[in-house]
C-alpha cells in the first residue's frame, strides 16, 4: 500500500515551520495519521484491499481496489473507522495526562466535529451516501450528497470570509473541500459509467 501526502500539505508545513508551530502542526498530524489508521484497521476487517492512502489536510482519503464493487455497507463501516480512531484518541488524551495533553484533547474534538459534517468528501457524508443508497440508485444519492455539498460549502466560505481573521484555517479547509466536490462533480459522468459497467 502507497502513502501519499496531498501537495497541498507541503505549503502548510512551511507556513508553520516559518511561524515558528511546526511542533504544534505534529500533534495535529499526528492525531490525522491515527484518523487514517482508524480507517485502515476496518477496510482490512471488512475484507477491502487499500492499495493507497493520501493524507489530506482533514484526514485522509483510501484508494480501494474494486470500490464500485464494495458494498454500502462495508463503505459505511469503513466511512466511520476514523471517526472512531479519534475517540479513542480522546478518550486516551482525557485519561492520561501528560504536556500538551489538552491540546491534543482539543485537536480531537474539532477533527470529529469537522470530520462527521455529512458532507462530502468527510466521513460524516461517506457514510451518509452510502446509508441513503437504494439499490440501483447508488449514482443518484451520490450526486445529490455532491450537489448539496457544493452548496454547503459556498455558503460556509461566504459566512467565513465575512471573519476571515477568526475563521482562516476554516476558510482555508472549506475552500479545499469546494474544490473537491466541483472535481467530482465534473467527473460524476466517469463515475456513472464504472458504475453501469459494475452492474453490467
């Protein structure tokens, strides 16, 4: 299995090496790394083969051989593995105190509220495509999860904007997953082709 790191973490790094919180951006990395682990552990107990993992500024994202043949079901369990990875992250950072430890108690509870937002591409909205999925229908609810996501996201940079120096890692996370929709949904005509030929 390949790990990737998304390019846009690169310009991150050095923001937060310059600034002098490339210690506090481990913790964060850290606690995405274990997000991500979360996922893996459930793909490989469900039986998926991952054969990539790109670590993204939220998380991160599985290529999984075959993932228009994968059942909702096993996608919804796997949507949730990260989520479930964080709270025992937390639980841990609550249990046992050490330096830094409420920090770390903090990263994990924006990384869940972020994370379980049910829209695309975070798990909250993995796992919501996958549990609004009717047969036959997979192509449809995954277009509609990215319509209303687009929308979502617009809505949250304008609000954002209007607070920019509050709100920039937010703005800055909602401009990225924007983006990523908007490719998705230039792609979704690919999407509903695979998809046919996996029925077929």
């Amino acid at each position: 299995m390949k790990i990737r790191l998304h390019p846009i973490l690169i310009p991150l790094f050095l923001f937060l090496f310059v600034s002098g919180n490339l210690s506090m951006y481990a913790f964060i990395f850290l606690s995405l790394l274990i997000h991500e682990l979360g996922h893996l552990v459930v793909a490989k107990i469900v039986g998926l083969h991952v054969s990539a993992c790109t670590i993204m500024p939220y998380g991160g994202e599985l290529t999984i051989s075959g993932q228009y043949n994968v059942r909702r079901r096993k996608r919804f369990y796997v949507a949730l593995g990260g989520p479930i990875a964080t709270v025992l992250l937390l639980l841990v950072a609550l249990l046992l105190p050490f330096p830094a430890g409420d920090f770390l108690v903090r990263i994990q509870l924006v990384l869940l509220a972020v994370n379980l937002l049910p829209f695309l591409p975070l798990d909250g909205g993995q796992a919501l495509s996958a549990f609004l999925e009717t047969k036959g229908q997979a192509y449809e609810a995954r277009l509609s999860m990215i319509v209303h996501s687009i929308m979502f996201y617009i809505i949250a940079i304008i609000l954002f904007s209007f607070f920019y120096e509050k709100t920039m890692p937010f703005l800055f996370l909602a401009v990225f997953l924007l983006i990523q929709n908007i490719a998705a949904f230039r792609y979704r005509k690919y999407e509903k082709a695979l998809m046919n030929l996996k029925r077929g």
